[in-house]
C-alpha cells in the first residue's frame, strides 16, 4: 500500500470515521479537505438497490441541475443547414455534417457531447463501434437526438446531463466545482437525486436529502 502524502493524512483527519455527514456537512468538508491547485470537480454516487441486469431496473435519465456543472461542454452539432444558425447562436462549439461525420472515421472525438436530428441519424449507425464506448452516440432519450437542435444545444451549455445506472446499481455525476458555494452544490445534489430516484418511480421529499 502506498504511503499517505502528508495533505492526504490532514485530510483524513478531518474526516470522522463511522460518521454519516448531512449534506450540508458534506458540501463544506469537501472544500476543506481539497489540497489541489485547479478547480476539483465535486462528484456523488447514488446508490438505488436495482439490479440493472433486469430491463424494469434499468436506470437512465436526464437532468438540469440548477447551477450547472462548472465544466465547459464542448457539443458538436451534427444538423441540416436550416438548423446551423440556431445551433450556432446557442453556443455549439462545432457545427456542421458530413465533414464531421468523416472527421469522426477518422478518430476525431474531440467533443463531450453530440446533438443530431432523427433524420440524421442513420448516417451515424456506422459510427456506433468509435462513439458507443465514448458515450459519445446521440439518444433520443437523452434528449440529444432531436428537431429543436437550437434548444438541446442551450440546455447542454446551461447544465444538463444524463446519467445511467452502472452495472452495480450505482448513478454517478459531477454536481459542480469545489469553487461553487455550499448552496449552490446542496441545489445541484438535491436535483440529481431527485431525477435518478424519480426515474424509478420513487418520489421523495427534497428536504429529506439534506439529513
């Protein structure tokens, strides 16, 4: 086992062991116990007890959390001419078609996420093997696939995200930066909470989720 840096064990020390944090308690620990010079990302894991190997268990959704994740998005957009400028105007970083779809043959991945049309989509089944594993493909539940280009690209840029449940029964997301206030990544959590467990068809009450 590898020695503890001597940040790691400052960290540690404050962290009580056995110790079930609210909330609260834990969006101001992790700026306490963040030693690192850039602007950490502030992740949570959901646990929701489903066995994801069963189809009526299987978890996935979207969500727009209130305060965005702090990350910049890059999104291409993969649309027809009529579409570009609206696509541009809500801050696609690439616009464009069939030079990005031959840009991605060739490897090109440079993005975090991709909108599409349904009319356009059968041009990207060929690209399933480079962008399925990068988590890159466009989904019509995941709102990336989709007529109002403009309006995805918009949401995508303000903070929305899709999460799936992992085969452990695990959903995962950044909600913010160790930058954000307390407030700010106590809003983003509860959201995400509320989407993953709601997709379920479970409801629970916000404020439970601070305790």
């Amino acid at each position: 086992m590898s020695k503890l840096t001597k940040k790691q064990r400052l960290a540690l020390e404050k962290i009580e062991a056995g110790k079930t944090y609210s909330l609260k308690e834990a969006a101001t620990l992790v700026k306490e116990i963040t030693n690192t010079k850039f602007d950490s990302s502030v992740d949570i894991d959901v646990r929701l007890g489903v066995d994801p190997r069963k189809a009526n268990q299987m978890v996935r959704g979207v969500v727009s959390l209130p305060n965005g994740t702090g990350k910049e998005v890059k999104v291409l957009a993969l649309c027809t001419p009529d579409q570009e400028a609206a696509a541009k105007e809500a801050g696609a970083d690439f616009v464009g078609l069939d030079e990005y779809i031959e840009k991605i043959k060739g490897g090109w991945t440079d993005v975090d996420v991709i909108i599409t049309m349904p009319a356009i989509m059968g041009k990207l089944g060929a690209l399933g093997r480079i962008l399925g594993p990068r988590g890159l493909m466009p989904n019509p539940k995941s709102g990336t696939v989709t007529n109002e280009v403009g309006k995805a690209v918009k949401e995508v840029k303000q903070g929305k995200i899709d999460f799936k449940v992992d085969k452990y029964g695990i959903v995962h997301t950044s909600v913010g930066k160790v930058s954000f206030t307390d407030e700010q990544l106590i809003e983003n959590t509860k959201e995400f909470v509320l989407s993953s467990t709601m997709s379920m068809g479970i409801k629970i009450e916000p404020k439970s989720i601070e305790e």
